[in-house]
C-alpha cells in the first residue's frame, strides 16, 4: 500500500512534477495541472463511451 506522499508524488507527475531526489514536494501548480489532465481524460473516456452508443 503506497503512503499518501507517494501518491500525491504519482498524480503530481502527470502535472509536470518530475519527483527528482532534490525537488521537493510538489507544488500547487503541478497539482492542479494534474487535475485538469485528469478531467480531460475523464472526459474523453466518456465522449468514447457515447460515440460506441451511437455505432
């Protein structure tokens, strides 16, 4: 079971966070981009799941 720092270290990733030794936590900016990518995908997971409807 991962910790919740290396969680937070696995979804800061996809906002650009590199997770180097010396880098730090993440910041607010690498958190929120990782959200965005994430809805966008939401989103175009559920945009397949309609258009496979329609077919």
């Amino acid at each position: 079971m991962p910790r919740i720092r290396e969680v937070i270290h696995l979804i800061a990733q996809l906002g650009g966070f590199l997770a180097r030794k010396g880098d730090g936590e993440p910041d607010v900016k690498s958190l929120w981009l990782s959200i965005q990518r994430w809805r966008d995908f939401v989103s175009g997971v559920e945009h397949m799941r309609e258009i496979r409807h329609v077919m």
